[in-house]
C-alpha cells in the first residue's frame, strides 16, 4: 500500500489524507448552517462599499494566490502572497471600524492573529513550492477576509448565501485535485449538483436563461473530465451567476 502523505499545518501535529478528508467534511457542514451561524465568504458582501478597502484587498489577493498555486505559477503566487501581506498590514488599523460596526473585539483579534500565522505558513509553503500546501493556505485566508468582513455585511436574502455556497463548494472541488483526492472532489461535486438542483428554479426570474444554461454545461464538463481547468470554469460561471443576478 502506498504511504499517506501527512499533511503539514501550523499549530499541530501533520494530518493523514482520511484525516484532512474528515475536516473537510466539518468544514462542508458547517457551511450549510444558517448564515446568522458563520461567517459568510467575502464575496457575498463585498459590493456593499462599508467593507474596508484593506479586507477587499486581502480576498482578492487570496484568491490570486489560491489560482497562482492551484497550476504552480509561482511567480504569480509570491506577487499575490505580497499583496496579501500588504493588505494584512492594514488590517490592524480596522480595529475601531470593525467594532463601531458590530463586531466583537475578541473576534477580531483572533482573525487578526490567525492571519498573521497563515501568511507565514503560506511563505513557507511558497518557499517549498508545495502546491497542496499553499492552495490549502490560500483557502483559509479567503476564509479569514470573510470573517473580518462579516460585520460589515447587509442583511442577505434566502438565495445569496446559497450562491456563496456553490463557490465554497467549487473552490472544494479544484482543491482536491491539486491534492489528487478523487474521493473529496466527487463529493464536493454530489453536494453541488444536489444544492443547484433546489436552486436553480428559484433562480428562473432573477437570472437570464443563458446564464442558467452556462453554469448547467460547466458542471457536465466538471462532472464528466475533473481537470483544473473544468473545475476553474465552473467556479467562474457561479461568480457570473452571481454578478448577473445582481444586476437586475
């Protein structure tokens, strides 16, 4: 039998494959909580103008280098990971905005702290051009910029957070592959069609048909060849549904 490779991160001993597989599997469940529960992805309120220009900054930076890492462009990643560090840097000054807006002060200090630590992860990772790693990384720090964002964030109506989902999901299915795991991606895969399957009719009235049919061909592409490719473009089509939907 073939040795699992263990799986590094900060703060423990590393991970076996089963057991990342496990993880996922929280982190999954937790998404499908409702969204009063955790903290939404950036993306979900990033067009509100009350979200810092420093945590827009720091998603879109993390999702540079999640793409970077995902296909080892590596000089592509070290750009994104100086952008990320950058924005970081000013994350600290938000401390007043993030509490005048809701937050509690314990949470923020512990997104803050958190950052700090997988940024130096990610430069290790970076250093060792460990595509696993970083993607992995770079996943956590889109997830950190969504919970500094969260209490800046208008109420969102009952499909959004679904939308988000898809995405969340998505970005599931492309780390798998970099992490050769057909399991993980077959069943970030089921959950998405499953979710776009409730979804898609509610969506009927509120997005063009053509739009609706792109992300339809995407997931038969997905589905059928599981290359990064596919799965980068079906994630590209739900931010399009997305954008389209918020146009009308």
């Amino acid at each position: 039998m073939k040795a699992l490779r263990p799986i590094v991160r900060s703060g423990g001993p590393p991970l076996t494959a089963p057991w990342q597989r496990t993880r996922r599997h929280l982190v999954a469940a937790v998404a499908w909580m409702p969204a009063a529960a955790v903290a939404m992805p950036l993306r979900a309120v990033a067009a509100s103008a009350a979200v810092p220009p420093a945590v827009r900054e720091l998603d879109a930076a993390a999702l540079a280098l999640f793409d970077a890492a995902e296909t080892g462009r590596w000089p592509q990643a070290r750009a994104a990971l100086d952008r990320a560090r950058q924005a970081a840097a000013e994350v600290g000054a938000l401390e007043a905005a993030y509490t005048d807006a809701g937050g509690e002060l314990h949470r923020f200090y512990a997104a803050k702290n958190a950052l700090g630590g997988d940024l130096i992860e990610a430069r290790t990772a970076l250093a060792a051009k460990d595509r696993r790693w970083l993607v992995s990384v770079a996943d956590r720090l889109i997830a950190r910029a969504g919970e500094l964002a969260l209490p800046f964030a208008p109420r969102a109506d009952a499909v959004t957070p679904r939308i988000e989902t898809l995405l969340f999901l998505a970005r599931r299915m492309r780390r798998a592959l970099v992490w050769e795991d057909p399991v993980g991606y077959r069943e970030a895969q089921r959950d998405f069609e499953s979710l776009w399957k409730s979804l898609r009719g509610e969506l009927a009235t509120s997005v063009d048909a053509k739009r609706l049919d792109a992300l339809d061909a995407a997931l038969a592409r997905a589905a059928r060849s599981r290359t990064i490719a596919d799965a980068r473009a079906l994630h590209d089509a739900v931010l399009a549904l997305r954008a389209d939907r918020r146009t009308r």
